[in-house]
C-alpha cells in the first residue's frame, strides 16, 4: 500500500485589476455621453409658429431663452389661461425682465456678452401684445439681439 502524504491546498490566485481602470473609465464616459443635462423646466406651452425661411444658431452656448406662453394643463388652476412670461424655472412679469438680462450678462465672460442673443420661444396663439411687450423691455437695458424660435415648415415640392 502507498502512503498517503498530505498535500497542500493550492490557493487560487488574486484577481487582477490591472483592466479595472480601463473599465472605470469606460463607464465614466458611457454616462458622459448618454446623459442630457436639464436646462429648464418648461412651465407654459409652446407649439412654434412655421416659418420657411430659417436659420440655426451657431453658439447655443450664447443663447438665453424667454418663453413666452399659457400655462401648463397643471398649472391652469392656479395661473389661469392667459400667456405668461417664463424666464429660467419661473414665471416672471416684464418689469423682471431687465432683472434677468443683467444676470445673464454677468454669468459671462467680458468678450461674450456682446455675442449674447435672447431667443424668444413664443406659442403661436400668443397675442402680439405681450411679445412687444417683452421687446421692449429688452430695448431698455441694450440687448439688442432677438431671436425668434420656429420650427421649419413643410412645403409641398412643385411637380
């Protein structure tokens, strides 16, 4: 018979992480590039008006937005129906309108503030009044470039 001679457990090896930050990373722009930052929560409704002849901004980063419109189907009970102002998450009146563009101003560089544009995005329901209304507000503390919003329309190719 053979005597039996007590053997060694083998240990398993250590799991490497030579590729965990090959996979860290990997993941990090993963959600880099698949997650949207929030800009603004719209409280109104806009369905821009068509236009045929448009053109995109090239800078977004240079565009501040004032919403124009009725409130939301939640926010009906307590705002009414009217076309409100929205600037940033709130609603706002046109006396804060001079309030908004200062702070915009100063969120900039020096060498972009000229360069800012305030894109108006207007339901095309809204009456007329309320958007001169916010023109000249804007006419008052020197900004100058307005932009209007639209959504480009379909027109039938002639045959």
């Amino acid at each position: 018979m053979s005597k039996f001679t007590g053997k060694k457990k083998k240990e398993s090896p250590g799991i490497s992480t030579a590729s965990l930050p090959d996979i860290v990373f990997m993941l990090l722009f993963f959600f880099m590039v698949t997650t949207v930052m929030r800009e603004t929560t719209l409280k109104v409704q806009i369905k821009t008006p068509e236009a045929t002849e448009i053109a995109k901004l090239e800078r977004k980063s240079l565009v501040s937005y004032i919403y124009v419109g009725p409130p939301t189907k939640e926010l009906k009970a307590s705002f009414g129906t009217e076309p409100r102002i929205q600037l940033n998450d709130a609603f706002a009146s046109k006396e804060q309108i001079a309030e908004f563009v200062e702070a915009e101003r100063n969120a900039r560089d020096e060498a972009e503030r000229q360069l800012l544009t305030f894109s108006m995005k207007v339901d095309y329901a809204t009456k007329m009044g309320i958007v001169t209304d916010v023109k000249q507000e804007l006419r008052k503390v020197n900004a100058l470039k307005i932009n209007y919003s639209t959504r480009k329309k379909y027109v039938k190719p002639t045959e």
